[in-house]
C-alpha cells in the first residue's frame, strides 16, 4: 500500500460559483448570521455535507475573509467540518496560521457551538470573537449528530483566551435549518452510528 502524502479539500461546486456574488460587506451580526443559515441550508441540501456554514469577517468593518461550509461528504475526510474549512481559507488567504496577528479582530460565525474538535480548531486559530447561533443537545436532538464531550463552560473557556462569545444571533432560523435536515433521508455521518 502507498502512503498518502498530502490531502486535499474544495469548497463544493455550488458554493465555488457564487462566492464572487457573497457580499463583501456584512456589517450586522444579523446580515453574517443570515448568510451562514442560508449557506449551511443549501450545503446538506446539494448533498455536500451536514447543515452547518461559517464566515470569517472583520468584527469592525464586516468585510468577508473566507466563507465555508461542511464538505466531510464532498472530500471524504471526516475533519473538514464548516469551521475548519472557513477557517483554512481564512488563513490561507491572509497567508498566516494566526488570525489574530498583526492586530486583527477576525470573527468567526458559525450557526452552533462548536464540536468538541471545532472547538480546539476555533480557539487556536487566532481569532478574536466566535458568534454562533445556538448552543446545547437541540442540535444533536434534530439531528442525530455526535458533537462530542463539550465541556459545559465551553464559552467562559474562549472568554478566559480572550475571545468574545456571541451566542442567540437568528437562533430560530438555524434551528429551522436543524429540523429540515433531520426530517430528510440525508446522510448522518458519525462514525459507526448515531449517538443516542
């Protein structure tokens, strides 16, 4: 057997050819929170991977850094979650693992607490802020994904490094994103099986 020796992930076809229409600005929490619901919408429904979207911006001026969404179906590795992939573009278009160099406050939305791996990927990727939708067992509840042992003051640990937390921005519209996925026949890809 050869060893692999590199990897490789896109964002998915649909997603490629819309970026150039994104907006460039999204100055609300609103405006970015609205974006990542429609994105994560359209991601499970184009069959690229689960319900889940992230952006990054300039907290100040809302000016977009990279956009992403869910592509574990689309590259086949289980890592490529909506934060990795956002945040890998983020860096890979300011050419820099630490997003917070320089001075930056870079944001990351994303519509739900992180997973237990996200959260790791999230606080040490140099941003300043993290604004997620919601928070809590409803997602796994609607639909049946295994986010891993989150520890239970998950945000005070990102606070605590200096990052802000924004938790309830267009809650109800990312839980309605939830609920579509989970009455689908779509794909929940835990490793061996659901989590009850």
């Amino acid at each position: 057997m050869h060893l692999a020796s590199s990897l490789s992930a896109s964002l998915p076809a649909w997603l490629l050819g819309e970026l150039d229409d994104l907006p460039a600005v999204l100055p609300t929490l609103e405006d970015r929170m609205d974006l990542v619901n429609a994105l994560a919408d359209r991601n499970w429904r184009e069959g690229s991977g689960g319900p889940f979207a992230a952006i990054v911006v300039d907290a100040t001026t809302g000016a977009l850094v990279s956009a992403g969404v869910n592509v574990v179906l689309a590259s086949g590795l289980s890592s490529m979650h909506a934060e990795v992939t956002t945040l890998s573009l983020a860096q890979t278009a300011l050419g820099r693992w630490d997003l917070g160099a320089e001075g930056a406050d870079l944001e990351l939305v994303v519509n739900w607490r992180p997973c237990v791996m996200c959260y790791g990927a999230t606080m040490w990727s140099g941003v300043r802020s993290l604004v997620v939708a919601g928070e809590g067992p409803l997602l796994e509840e609607l639909t049946k994904f295994d986010e891993g042992p989150v520890v239970a003051d998950w945000a005070a640990q990102f606070e605590a490094r200096g990052i802000r937390v924004s938790i309830g921005t267009r809650h109800d519209e990312a839980v309605a994103v939830f609920a579509a996925y989970g009455d689908s026949d779509s794909i929940v890809y835990n490793a061996r099986g659901a989590v009850d």
